[in-house]
C-alpha cells in the first residue's frame, strides 16, 4: 500500500479468512479420512470405542472430553449410524488439523513439496489411521500436546503475563484430555511461572503467575463435577477413570514401552540435534524442543506403571503430534528440514512393519477388504 493509495482513498487489502490452498488440503484431508473410515465400516468392522462403549468400558478408560462424546453418541441408539458419527467427527478434526498445520508450516518458510510431502507421511501413518478409523479415544491427547508444544516455546521466548495466560488456557485441554495428562497440569504450572522474570524474583508474582496458569483448569474440574452433579449422572462417572487409573500400580515394561513410541516415531532424533545444531537461523529455544519429547515420553513410561488401557503406539502419536506442531514454530535449517521429513516417512514404514509390537488384524483385513473379513458383519454380541 503505497502513499498515493491512501490519498485516493483505497480500501486497505483484507486477508481472507482462510487461504485457498489451506481449504483445499482440508477438504482433501477429509475426503480422503472420511473415506477410508467409511470402508473400514463398510467392510463390517467395529470401531474399537463404539466396542468399549457398548460393553460399558468407555467411563473408565477415557478422559472427560472423550466421555462427553461418546454419552452424546450413545443417544442415537444404532451402532450403525454411531459408528458414522464418530468416523465423521474424527475425520472432520484430522481434515481440519491437517489444513491448519499446512498454513503454520507454509507460513514457516516451508516449500509447497515438503509440506504436503510431510503431510502425505503423517496421514499414511498406521495409527494415524487407525486413530481416526478405529479408535478416536486419543484425540483429546494429540490435541492437547499439539497445542501445548507452541504454548511452552511462546512462554520460553517472551516469558511475560500474556504467554503465561495463553498457557493457563490450555491446561482445560489436558485435565480433559485423560487421567495420565492431568499430572502434568502442576509441573507445565511451575514453569510458567518461573518463565517470568518477576516470578523468578519475586514470590508474590510467582504465586501470580502459578495461579494465573491453574485457574482455568480449576474452574473447568469445577465445572465439569458440578454439571454431572446436577444431570443426576453421578459424580462416580467422573471419578471412574482416575479410580481405575490411579487405584493399583503395576510394574510393567518401561524399555519396551519407550522402545515402541521411538519406534513408531524416530523423529523424536530432531529435536535432540536442534539443541545442539551450530548456526541455527533464529535464536535456540531448548526447553520447547525438550517438551516435544519429554512429554511422550512421560506418557510411555506412565502407560506401563499406572493401569491404563492405553496402546503402545499412543505415545508415539502424541510424539508425531507434538512434533509436527513444533515444527510450525521453529525453524530449522534445510539438514534438520530434510532429516525431519526422512524421519517422519521412517516412522510410516515402521508402522506398518513392525507388527510385534502392536498389530490389529481385524482392522488391517478391514482396511484393505481382504477376502477373510469382506464378508463379516458385525462382531458377535453387537
């Protein structure tokens, strides 16, 4: 906009609301989900949640918001057009998702071809498929570390009241998210508040800052106890999937958990060399590089102590989650670029082969309507 524009009174330009080739990745991103989520069904397989819900799993394994979708599903009485709802939310949120992350790392100095390059390796992810198709349960926690990753960097590069707010509003997110991510409300809380100078000096503004990041949290635990309390549902249904989580320790395999998630997610080798990498092209922000796998991680040594239901691949993809939304806020020179992409399409193949760790071959033979499941309906006792 030039002097002479405003003196002949030009409207200013307007940016649109959304790119066109945003839309366009989202509208293929959810034909393209929906559709395969639609054979899977076709093929006559049971989506693993309609499964938990059905035999009444679903209120002690989920997390609140999980919860919340699965008792509206549940209104419309018919498996059948249950299954398409679900299929239809998950695939609507990954189409969208996908869009967004398409604008973030365009916006990032991505190039058009390893944009969609990495998009195509996250979307033929085999559970990333099998998350949208089979078993949304884990949405709320992709989700929630994929917002959180930029929310930390954020705090770590201004580290003022207004990064410390954006913080507190997404920690709703993780109290919903599930029992395993609620922890983590407290630790995410103590660094928000010591990111801020004032907080770092001074104890009254640490405190400020701290409860500047809790409140949100509180008052949606509040919230939410309060709501189920006056529908007559029973403070027990919120309470059960903390009571089955929390109720008994187990001693499980916590080399073979993490050995699962850097399997199904070797890119976690990027963020580990950014921290290191001379000559970056922007200031280095460890601590956000730091969360992107540290949170995982948390999540795969957690899933092996307490008693949890949740999949090994689980924190693999809360790992490619975090990942890929880190990578819509840093940037990286083009080595670190390359090996992310290479990576990301290394965990896509190992997903597919690695069958020993964790395998669904009902779901693989609906997938691909093999000849063996082409014809079954629905599994007994449905």
């Amino acid at each position: 906009m030039t002097t002479a524009d405003f003196a002949l009174g030009s409207p200013p330009q307007r940016k649109p609301f959304i790119r066109t080739a945003t839309a366009i990745v989202w509208l293929v991103a959810l034909a393209a989900f929906l559709a395969v989520a639609q054979h899977v069904i076709n093929a006559g397989f049971l989506r693993r949640d309609i499964e938990a819900l059905l035999e009444g799993e679903a209120w002690r394994t989920g997390g609140w918001l999980s919860q919340l979708v699965l008792v509206l599903v549940s209104f419309l009485h018919d498996v059948a057009l249950e299954q398409t709802v679900l299929s239809l939310t998950a695939a609507v949120f990954a189409g969208l998702s996908f869009g967004i992350l398409y604008d973030r790392l365009r916006l990032n100095g991505w190039a058009i071809v390893g944009t969609i390059a990495m998009l195509a390796a996250l979307g033929v992810h085999a559970h990333v498929l099998y998350a949208i198709t089979a078993s949304s349960r884990g949405f709320p926690l992709y989700f929630a570390l994929a917002a959180i990753i930029p929310a930390i960097r954020q705090m770590e590069k201004v580290g003022d009241v207004q990064s410390t707010i954006g913080l507190g509003l997404l920690m709703p997110l993780v109290l919903l998210a599930g029992p395993l991510t609620t922890p983590l409300i407290l630790p995410l809380a103590l660094g928000a508040a010591l990111a801020d100078p004032d907080g770092r000096r001074d104890p009254r503004a640490f405190v400020a800052m701290l409860l500047v990041a809790l409140i949100p949290a509180l008052i949606v635990a509040i919230g939410v106890v309060g709501f189920v309390a006056q529908s007559g549902l029973g403070v027990e249904l919120v309470l059960l999937p903390y009571i089955a989580t929390y109720g008994a320790l187990q001693m499980g395999d916590v080399v073979a958990s993490m050995g699962a998630m850097f399997t199904f997610a070797p890119v976690a080798v990027v963020p580990i060399l950014y921290c290191v990498w001379p000559n970056l092209p922007e200031k280095r922000h460890v601590w956000s590089a730091l969360a992107v796998i540290a949170l995982p991680l948390y999540l795969a040594v957690a899933r092996t102590i307490f008693t949890t239901p949740m999949e090994p691949f689980v924190p693999a993809i809360a790992l490619l989650a975090a990942f890929i939304s880190w990578l819509c806020v840093v940037r990286l020179p083009f080595p670190l670029r390359a090996l992310a992409l290479l990576t990301l399409v290394l965990a896509a193949a190992l997903s597919w082969t690695q069958t020993g760790i964790w395998d669904d071959p009902a779901w693989k033979a609906a997938l691909f309507d093999l000849p063996m499941f082409s014809n079954l309906m629905l599994r007994p006792g449905v």
